[in-house]
C-alpha cells in the first residue's frame, strides 16, 4: 500500500494496469461511510461510489477497515477538523468554545456533505463484530474531550475561566453538546438551528466572578 501519493497503480494477473487517484477514491468512500454507517456500508456500496473493482479496493487499502481507518484520518484532518481552533485565542477560552461550536455546525449543516459528524454517527449501532470500530471512534472521541480539557484549564491558569470550574466537567458537557448536535441535523436541523443550540449553550458558560 501505498500513501501520500497521488496514484495507485495496481498490476492484476491480467489485463491492463489498474490506475486511479487515491485521494479522490478516498474521499468518496469517506462520504458513504459518513452518510451510512461503518456496518451498513458494502463493499458493493463502497466500489460503486469510489469507482473502482474490490480487487482494486483491496490492493489499495487492504480491507473495508483499512479503508474506514483512512476515511476517519481524512474526516479528522478535513470537514471534521474544527477542533484546531482550540488554541486561536490563547486568552479568550470562551471565545475559542463558540468557534468550536459554530465550526461544527457550519461542517454538520453542510449540503456538500453528509448531515451530522461522521466520528458520531458512522459507528452507531456497531455490532461486537465492529468492536475495533467503536473502539476506534471512542478513542477519537476521548481524545477531543482531553484536548478540550486542557484548553479549559489553560484558562483557568490564565485567569479568564473561574477557578472553581471543573475543567473535565465542562469538557463533557460541550462534548455532549456537540454529540446532540450531530443527532439534530441528521434529523434535519437546518444552519441556524444548530446555531441557535450554539448560543444556547455558550449561556451556560460559567460567569467570571
């Protein structure tokens, strides 16, 4: 397998060499994961939209875990990556929430793309199967929470988050906001909804004393 490159050629017993654009094919499968769930995803669904034989498939990412492993990559350094914002306004901890808020609102309202956020909703209702999946996204999800965490206790050290706010609380508690978030617009909740939960909860901020 080959990454980080523009074109993968796979040579089959016979025919012709079997060339295609990485990227593009990827990204295409990360939009059917994004829109139908890991399990209930196929290969058939898969080879279609990305345009491609599961011969081809394979050679290039080896399995359907292998390509959602790479489809999850590309989520987190693309439409889902609204959490590189965390360190935008190093004084203002505040601030940096609301835009990771409407970050994820402008991505999970999206018409280019699927509704919701794909790290919430392509694992739902994963078999024991799938545990490596979950895990997988668990982990993804763990690791947004420890990294809000200490973004909060940067501004409980900096003095512009009261000192007595738990940070990992509060971590939890915008984390599950952004979960329902992703709920609400795969139901159909339109860009100013989701805003509208936005400045909901950034009510519920904690005042400075």
């Amino acid at each position: 397998m080959e990454t980080d490159t523009a074109v993968v050629t796979e040579r089959r017993p016979r025919g012709r060499p079997l060339s295609f654009d990485r990227e593009t094919v990827l990204e295409r499968a990360m939009h059917v994961f994004w829109r139908q769930g890991y399990e209930t995803t196929s290969i058939s669904d898969l080879t279609t939209a990305m345009g491609i034989t599961a011969p081809s498939l394979y050679a290039a990412f080896g399995d359907k875990e292998g390509l959602y492993r790479e489809a999850v990559q590309r989520y987190r350094k693309g439409p889902g990556g609204y959490n590189e914002c965390m360190m935008s306004d190093p004084h203002d901890t505040r601030a940096v929430v609301r835009e990771l808020l409407v970050s994820a609102a402008n991505n999970m309202s999206c018409p280019e793309t699927p509704s919701g956020c794909m790290i919430v909703m392509s694992g739902v209702n994963c078999s024991p199967e799938s545990a490596d999946i979950q895990l997988l996204l668990t982990e993804c999800r763990t690791g947004f929470e420890t990294d809000l965490t200490a973004r909060i206790q940067h501004g409980i050290d900096n003095g512009d988050v009261p000192a007595s706010v738990s940070p990992g609380a509060l971590a939890k508690f915008y984390s599950a906001v952004l979960c329902g978030m992703s709920m609400q617009a795969r139901d159909g909740a339109t860009h100013d909804a989701l805003i509208a939960i936005c400045d909901a909860a950034m009510a519920a901020w904690p005042a400075r004393p």
